[in-house]
C-alpha cells in the first residue's frame, strides 16, 4: 500500500527552524521524485520545494529559497525540508507529494508543476509561526 507520512509540524516563533520529514512506504523514493506544497492565498496549493528520485536536482519557490532546504535519506525512505528563519507567512499545513504515473527514475522536469499534477499525497503536517 502506497502511503506517505509527513511529522515534524509544530509552533515555532519567528526566526525559528523545524524539519519536516515525509516518509514513504510502498515505494521508494529513489524511484519518484518528492514535492512539498501548502495552501496559498488564491491557489488550492502552491509548491514549496521538490527533489529528484536520483540525480539530487531540487527546486524552491522564491518564497522559500535560501531558507529551506529538501533532501532525501535513502536508507529511511524519507525526504526531508529544513525550514529556517521561519516567518508569520510560513503559516500552513505542508503536504508531501508525488506522482506515480510518472516513469521510475523519471527526472524533475517531467513532473507537474500544480498540485492537481500530483496523485499521491500525505495527511500533512502543521507548521504554525508566531510569538
């Protein structure tokens, strides 16, 4: 059975970090690559970051970049997103997803870029910033 379980959600003040982690059974995820979404205002969900399933590509969103980091441990099945200097507007419940109609091995590129691309998904996790 495909599941994915995102942990790691909590209250953090701003300024602080937390790690998300999104652990995959049924699959494995040096097979497909793994994307990170939340709720944004005007879209259903809106992409934080994604990583490859083997040749270690990954992507941010300007709203994220040089604050997260996603990275993935082969050996736990679980892809990871560091998120520090966490800010009032990183506010959301945070989603680990992917898309199993994709090719074994396919690269990032051949992903979708909207939620509505991915067919597997997590329960997510809430990540609540504020003092």
């Amino acid at each position: 059975q495909v599941q994915l379980v995102e942990s790691g959600g909590g209250l953090v003040q701003p300024g602080g970090s937390l790690r998300l982690s999104c652990a995959a059974s049924g699959f494995s995820l040096d097979d497909y690559a793994i994307c990170w979404f939340r709720p944004a205002p005007g879209k259903e969900r809106e992409g934080v970051s994604c990583i490859s399933s083997s040749d270690g590509v990954t992507s941010y969103a300007d709203s994220v970049k040089g604050r997260a980091i996603v990275s993935r441990d082969s050996a736990k099945n679980t892809v990871y997103l560091q998120m520090n200097s966490l800010k009032p507007e990183d506010t959301a419940v945070y989603y680990c997803a992917t898309d199993l109609s994709q090719p074994s091995g396919a690269p990032l590129y051949m992903y979708g870029s909207s939620w509505s691309d991915f067919d597997s998904w997590g329960q997510g996790t809430q990540v609540t910033v504020s003092s």
